[in-house]
C-alpha cells in the first residue's frame, strides 16, 4: 500500500484552505475516483447513480438520503474476493449493514465479520449462514454470547479474560465447543486518526503481546475442551493507506504463532491481519486495489513465517470502508447560503443543507474531508471555496469542511457528498430529534429502498409519556 502521511485537514498558515485543494477547471465535474463506478452527470448536469437521476429519485424519496450503488458494491466486494483468492474474505459489517447488504456479500462469495448482539441479529434475519460469520467485540454480554453459540457461528473473537471465561461456561452448558480466535494487541502504532487506530499499547482492545497476555490467553483457550483454538487475530485501525503498520503486527503476531508451536505443541491454522483499508475521500487519497493489497500483504506473512520455518496459515482480511464506502453518496437539499469574510482579503460560502452532523458524524468526530458536488443541473459560473454545513445547533456541524462549488449555489440545489457509505447510516443519530435518512439502492435505473425513512411518528413510538 502506498505510504503518505497523515493528513491534519487544516489550512496552510496564510490560506483559508488545505493546500491540496485546488481549484478545479471545471466545477460540475465529477472527480471519478471519488465516486462509485455508475455515477455520472447527464446532459443537464445532473448526477446519475445507477442509471438514476437524482432529480427524479429525490422527488420521489425526498432529502436528504443515502444512495447506495448496488453494482459498485457488488463489484468491489467481487474484487478482494478475487484479489485476495487465498484469503478468507470477511465483510465487515460495522461500516454499513441491512439484511440486503447481508445477503449481497453471501452472494459474492463472502464471510460476514458482526461485533454486536443487533448486528448478529441483522445476518440471521437474513438468512446468513452462521458458519460465515466472526463475532468481534470487546464486551460482548452473555445473551450475546449465548445466541451465538445457540446459531452456530464460525468464529467468535475474543478479547478478554473474563470473556473466556465466560465463553467456556456458556458452551458447557449447551454441550458445544466453541470456535475461537484471540485478538491481540501488537502494540503499534498506525498512520491514522487516534480514535480509529486499534493496535497501540494503551487501548481496549485485546490481548498484549508486548505484557505476555496474548500468549496466556492462547495457553489458557487450548487447555479448555470447550474451546477450540483457531488462531490469532489483529487489527491495526482504519483509514490506512501505509503497509508498514501490516507489516509490522504480521512480524509480531507470527512470532507469537511460533512461540505457541515450540511451547506448546500447537499449529494453529489461522490468521487475521483485520481490515482498515483506506478509500479516496478526496483527491489527497490515494488507495490501492485489492489485488495490489493481497499481494503485499501475502508476501510480508510468508516472507516472515519461511523466517521462523512455519507453514503459512490460513489468512483472513475483514475489509468495510475498502467495500461499502465508495459505494455510497449522501443526497442533500440546500436551505440557505451566506458568504463569509475570511483574513487576507478572501471569503468562503456556507452552503447550509437538510442533514448534517446527525447523518455523518465523521467530521466532527474524526476531523474527516469530504468532496461534493452541485447535483441538479450545471453551472456556467466560477469555483468558490465554500464550506457545507449542516442544520443542527452545534458550530462543528459541517459536513465537507473545503471544496470549491460553483458560485451560484442558492437555496433548492441539490449538493451530493460521496463516499458516505461508511460509517455514516450506521453512526447516524436522532440528534435535535432530527429522523434518519433511508438508504436507496440504485441499479440500471431502478430504485429500491433497502432501508426507510425514519419518521417522527418512529421516534415518539419510543417516548413513553407521549399519547
């Protein structure tokens, strides 16, 4: 994977924006490898997904929404499937999940990776097969637990002590043994935001390598009959577009796979090098493709396990973002704008849309950048720098933080962000008692919704004194 650094998202001292925009020659066009593989602008200037103008699935469906490119989706979860032809490919669910999405990645050949009781609950509705699917999490409750072990799952993922423990009653009582990786802490530290960096010392997730609790937990789970040891499990964090952060929990993890065999007696047949792979939210992004990946990826494990003379396990990647992202972008309806004096003589547009903050949550929570574009119709003005901003009462309610649109933007255009399939919908709040978007599936110009509008009447439905 391509190395770059991480990015601040802030503006060069002396300019009102990051010194990798720039702007465009043209403003209505669209930058294609931001945005899934159907979308284009029609003779209008309108955007198409899916052989869809979103002028008419607007009409129909309102703003703001998300829409969801079903033949992107189908095709980048095609391509780690075939690029990573020697890995178990394990969709993960936490970026975008509906028993659609469910049963599209069973279809193409995938696994399901789920890390809650509703996200397990969401596959079986959809008829997944319980053997393709790993449980993550790092407090999972024992009804969790316990509906797990009832379906059948493949692999459940442990991250604690108390959780073996707990594990290991559960399956007694139902006279089963249950199939167990551990996740381990490699204790480094990935290029990416600290929120979504997962391997580093101090965090909550798994077992540490460097304090010998990964080894105590492996030690523990083989000596249990209720457990079956299926081997070692890592994730490094999202968003990352660096290889040496792979590289470097492989080196650790295979050496801990070696340790288990010389100590105790024990070849365990798997490995997962988790997912985090980044897309492209805006022209600074670079990511590679599938196949590039499993080739990398394929060399630092073997490479490292011919070092130790170890047979080469049986590998497993959980890519989300890398599959749902670009397969999405978000619909909004512009209420207002307003121009804004900025230092040295410059000025920004807010563009004020119809969601915000409470449909994508990322740029307030992680700093993230977006792109957009105008989405009705074309315009024969400039480029302005302008910021897009949502409705809610918060200052940090922005949406795209800098992009150039064009100069007429007015109240009734449709703005459309890409990108937006992960963790958007599925971070997505009620906040200012504001309903959630639906989630629309578009393919040769049809539309589908996979997941409705929340109304008003469902939020009131949960408040007990209402009448």
């Amino acid at each position: 994977m391509r190395a770059r650094e991480v990015r601040s998202g802030q503006a060069e001292a002396g300019h009102p924006r990051p010194s990798w925009l720039r702007p465009p020659e043209d403003v209505n066009d669209l930058v294609p490898q931001l945005w899934s593989s159907t979308a284009t602008k029609n003779t209008d200037g309108a955007l198409q997904v899916g052989g869809v103008d979103v002028r008419e699935l607007v009409a129909e469906h309102g703003t703001p929404a998300y829409l969801l490119d079903e033949a992107d989706f189908r095709a980048r979860a095609r391509a780690f499937r075939e690029g990573f032809k020697d890995f178990a490919v394990y969709y993960g669910g936490k970026a975008f999940l509906c028993t659609t999405v469910v049963r599209w990645v069973m279809e193409e050949g995938l696994n399901l990776d789920i890390c809650s009781g509703g996200e397990l609950a969401v596959a079986l509705r959809a008829g997944a097969d319980p053997k393709r699917l790993g449980f993550h999490g790092n407090n999972k409750s024992e009804a969790e637990l316990a509906r797990a072990l009832d379906a059948g799952i493949g692999r459940i993922i442990v991250d604690s002590f108390h959780e073996i423990e707990r594990l290991t009653r559960l399956a007694a009582e139902r006279g089963v043994v249950a199939p167990v990786m551990v996740r381990v802490t490699a204790g480094i530290e990935a290029h990416t935001h600290a929120y979504i960096a997962t391997a580093h010392q101090d965090q909550k997730f798994g077992f540490s390598i460097t304090t010998g609790d990964a080894f105590d937990a492996v030690a523990r789970i083989n000596e249990t009959a209720e457990l079956e040891l299926l081997g070692l499990h890592s994730h490094i964090g999202s968003q990352i577009f660096d290889s040496s952060g792979f590289e470097m929990a492989a080196r650790r993890l295979i050496a801990l796979h070696a340790r288990v065999s010389d100590e105790l007696g024990v070849d365990m047949p798997e490995l997962d090098l988790g997912g985090g792979f980044g897309i492209a939210y805006t022209t600074q992004d670079d990511p590679s493709d599938p196949a590039q990946l499993a080739t990398e990826l394929g060399k630092i494990v073997e490479h490292e396990c011919k070092a130790l003379d170890l047979a080469v396990p049986k590998l497993s990647i959980e890519p989300g973002r890398a599959i749902v992202g670009p397969a999405v972008c978000t619909v909004y309806t512009v209420g207002t704008t307003k121009e804004v004096a900025l230092d040295f003589g410059e000025s920004r547009t807010y563009v004020s849309v119809d969601g915000g903050m409470s449909d994508n949550i990322r740029t307030a929570l992680y700093d993230a950048d977006y792109s957009c574009t105008l989405a009705n119709r074309y315009s024969d003005e400039g480029p302005r720098l302008s910021r897009v901003v949502g409705k809610h009462c918060e200052s940090g309610d922005v949406v795209v933080k800098d992009e150039f649109l064009p100069a007429d933007v007015a109240p009734g255009d449709l703005v459309a962000v890409p990108g937006t399939g992960a963790y958007c919908r599925s971070m997505a709040s009620n906040y200012n008692h504001v309903p959630r978007p639906p989630v629309i599936a578009v393919k040769d110009g049809r539309t589908r919704v996979v997941v409705r509008r929340e109304t008003e009447d469902d939020m009131l439905s949960l408040d007990m004194g209402a009448e």
